[in-house]
C-alpha cells in the first residue's frame, strides 16, 4: 500500500490532479459573492488576497472610497473571509443587539483568551468586579489611586531637577499605571513586590505572538485559528510564568484574610480590592477553607483584569501625553491655570472626587485625543444569531460573519461632532457638556449598549489625575522630533508613537 501511494505521488499526473482539486477549491471559494440580500461586496481586482493588501497598507483610502460607492454598510474580503463594515447609523444597533452580536466571539478570533485564561463564569464575574469599583466603590480608592501613581511618576519620571529624557514613553506610561492597577486589583499587601508589578507590566505583550498574520485564513478561517492553538495541545502556556507569580503571591494573603474573616466574623474589614471580590464568592471559597480555594478562577480572573486595564489605559494615557505635548501652544497653559485653581481650592491636599470631576477642561481635552486616537475600523463583533441577523436597513448577514465598526463614519460627521469633525479641538465636548464617560453616538472608545467598557470611569480618572500631577510638577517638551509626522495607522488600528518626551521640573511654585 505505501509503495502504491509513492507511486500515485510520484506520477506527474496524479500531481496535476490533486493541484487542479486545490486550486477549483479556491475558485469556487473566491468566487462566491454575497447573496443578493446582503451587503454588497466591494469590487476587488486581486483572485485570493481580495482586499487585504489595501486593508493593511491603505485602509484609511479603502474604507473612505467604499463608503462613497456602496453606502454605509458594506463587506470586504480579507484574509480569505468576508467582513461587514458598518457605519454610524448601523453601529449602535450592533452595540445595542448583544443577543445577536458577540465582541468577544469576535475578539476571540484574533486573540484566543478563552484558551488562556477566560470562561464565561470568570468573564462574567470580572464584569461585575469592575463594574462596582468603577461605580459604587471608586469614592473610597480616589486616595490611593493618587498615591499610587505619586509613587509611580516619584519612580518613573523623578524630580527633573534637570531635564530628563524619556526615550520610550509608552513602556514608561506601561511602568507608571502598572502600580495603581495593581493596587486596586491584587490589593496593597502584594502589590509592590517586583515580580507582581513585571507581571502587570508584561502581561498582555506575552500574548504578542497571537498577533501573526492569518495566512492560512485565505484556504480557510479555521485552519487559522487551529495553527495558532497547536501550541495549547502541548501543554504551553504564554503566561504561566506571570500565573505563578500571582498565584505565590496572593496566596498567603488570602490564607490570612480567610483567617481573619472566621476570627473576627462581622467585625472583620474587608480590604477594598478586586481579590476580595474573590474570596467573597462562596463558590471560590467555599466555608472560608484556606485549603479549598479555587485558586485557578482567582488567578485567571486577575490576568483577565490585568489584559483589559493595562493595554486601554496605557495606550488611551501615552495618545494624551503626546496630544497635550504637540498642542501645548493652544492648551497648556489653559489647562494649567485649570488644574492649579483646583490645587488651591484643595489647599495643596489630596484631590477629592468633586475635584476630579471639576476638571472640565482637561476631561474634553481627553475625551478628544480619545476619539483620534481610534483605528479607522475596529472592535469585531461576531454574529451569533441562529441562521442570519437582518439589519433595520434591510441587509441581511449569515451567523458567523464578523462585523467591524466604521470609526471613521461617526468620527468624521459634522451632524454627529459638529464643525470640523476632523481637526482636534480640545473643549468640543465640553460646549455639550459631554464627559468622557459618557456614551453617546459620536464617541465609541467604551463601546455602548450593555457591554460598554466597564472600568472607564476607573480609566478617565487615572488619567486625569496622572496629567494633573505632571501639569502641576513638570514642563514637558519634544525632543527635538515633530510628533506629527510620527503619526500613522498599521492597517485599521492607530500605530504607536515613539518620540522622545523632555520634562523638567516647573519654576514657578505652585501653592
């Protein structure tokens, strides 16, 4: 049998064969068109690739010109699948439909959390802690918020007596929110030990080598998402390490408040943290037995909070800085006499949750270098209906299409932001008395509907505290680089910035 098989390979006609059936199977897969109820399919000039090329290297021209051709809702064939775009009026009736849109079955098809560390108990449960402590509880951790990142930016960034250079200011904005995330979820037993804030510093760059092409997507989706799972069947694991680390170090923390909560019963004072979320769940730890902890959930919901908080919050903090430095003729100053009026009023002591909230100024200043920093085209969400999703337009779309959001659509309309939607202008939002919190149409950093971004009150107030502290302390400049030019996009999503950052300390004093 081995040797007829050697034979049949072997025959330059078999071979022939079998790359005829290869190459019929992806004529017809390519030439399937949408059905005549859905979204029609932009025209593309290139048989397999389709619109990958122009989705990678110009996508910004691809989605623009598609928008004008085809409407606000459209699909492109990328890396061997179709996609629907959807614009502003399309968007929010995604967001709403979370019982036929998925964001995680969509996130999950480029990076594959729910093989690492999420189930849906634990994301539901994540949801739930941060949800509390962005809301209810955040009042009660305004202090410690401001301490931690004092101690950062004392760590990080130094007096600057003279001017230092910070070459690298995203891993130091990494550094610097490291430290209050790790307070507010490990709690203030652990959270400043080395090998916990590396932990909170790195953890979501472990899960980089998820980030490949998929050009096994063009045969097919699956064989994808099969190629990057192989590693799992062998037992690896990109944040085992990080696991161990957090699992060593909460684990005689919660021995001691298990202990202290049987002892004292009621009288017990319960720290105010997201691993005390845990151990208040009597299925984690059931009968308050040190030695019955379900140590895995707690371990993988804290990797959970440290993915979702640590890559936000830094990007959306390193996008302001930059804003703030490039734009310091036209707000700085501003901005300053903002923040040291709202020093004074508070005697130089810590600020309170009403001073955060009187930083109007500074707060649409954030949520707009929010909005431009937005990719073109992103946050996937999958279909999940049964058979087919029909939009209130009258398109129809099968389950299983991925659907991506068209930022740009809602970003660039003058009836949603008004006038001159595509220059930056700082105070836009507070003319409407728009928060950066707040959801509305025209601003989809958090999403919208139930699924919203949790932990962006949590968010907007690290950040405005941060900016607070270094418009009081410091003078910030370029190193002698334009930031602008720096400026791009790596297929739909906004590239990172690298541009060196001069700060030195202040010469006036501020009271």
């Amino acid at each position: 049998m081995k040797e007829l098989f050697e034979t049949l390979l072997g025959d330059i006609y078999v071979q022939s064969f079998f790359l005829g059936l290869i190459l019929a199977a992806f004529l017809l897969k390519l030439s399937r068109r949408t059905k005549q109820d859905e979204p029609p399919l932009v025209y593309y000039r290139f048989p397999i690739i389709g619109h990958t090329w122009s989705f990678l290297t110009n996508c910004e021209k691809l989605i623009l010109e598609s928008r004008e051709k085809y409407g606000e809702t459209f699909s492109l064939y990328v890396f061997g699948q179709i996609m629907t775009i959807v614009g502003k009026e399309t968007t929010h009736e995604v967001l709403r439909k979370d019982q036929d849109f998925s964001f995680s079955e969509g996130f999950r098809t480029q990076i594959p959390t729910h093989l690492i560390f999420e189930s849906d108990a634990l994301t539901e449960a994540n949801i739930k802690i941060v949800k509390d402590l962005s809301a209810e509880k955040l009042k009660h951790l305004i202090s410690r918020l401001q301490n931690s990142i004092t101690k950062a930016m004392d760590l990080y960034i130094g007096e600057c007596v003279e001017p230092k250079v910070i070459r690298h200011p995203a891993k130091t904005m990494v550094d610097i929110i490291a430290i209050p995330v790790a307070n507010i979820i490990v709690g203030e037993e652990c959270y400043n030990n080395e090998d916990i804030l590396e932990t909170f510093m790195n953890l979501k760059f472990s899960l980089k080598h998820f980030l490949i092409p998929p050009i096994l997507s063009f045969i097919h989706p699956w064989l994808h998402q099969q190629f990057i799972t192989i590693p799992f069947k062998f037992g690896w694991n990109p944040i085992s390490k990080y696991q161990k680390v957090i699992h060593n170090r909460i684990k005689p923390v919660i021995k001691k408040r298990l202990h202290d909560k049987k002892r004292l019963g009621d009288a017990c004072v319960a720290p105010l943290d997201a691993l005390q979320y845990y151990l208040d769940d009597p299925e984690v730890t059931p009968n308050l037995d040190p030695n019955n902890v379900n140590y895995d959930f707690i371990v993988n919901g804290i990797c959970g909070h440290i993915f979702a908080a640590m890559g936000t919050t830094t990007q959306g903090l390193t996008h302001v800085l930059y804003d703030l430095v490039e734009k310091k003729q036209q707000y700085w100053q501003e901005l300053y006499q903002e923040a040291q009026e709202i020093n004074k009023q508070c005697n130089g002591n810590e600020l309170t949750f009403d001073d955060i909230a009187r930083m109007v100024k500074m707060d649409s200043f954030v949520k707009e270098s929010l909005r431009f920093s937005n990719p073109i085209a992103g946050m996937p969400h999958k279909c999940i209906s049964k058979s087919y999703y029909t939009f209130a337009n009258g398109y129809k779309i099968p389950s299983g299409r991925l659907v991506i959001l068209n930022f740009s659509d809602t970003n660039n309309d003058e009836e949603l932001q008004g006038q001159n939607p595509t220059e930056f202008h700082a105070y836009r939002h507070l003319e409407h008395n728009s928060p950066a919190t707040k959801l509305e149409r025209n601003f989809l950093t958090f999403g919208g509907g139930k699924h919203a971004c949790p932990g962006r009150a949590l968010a907007i107030k690290e950040i405005k505290v941060f900016l607070h502290k270094v418009l009081l302390k410091y003078d910030v400049r370029n190193d002698n680089e334009k930031i602008g030019p720096k400026r791009g996009y790596l297929g739909p999503l906004v590239a990172p910035i690298n541009c060196s950052l001069v700060f030195e300390k202040r010469n006036e004093i501020v009271n």
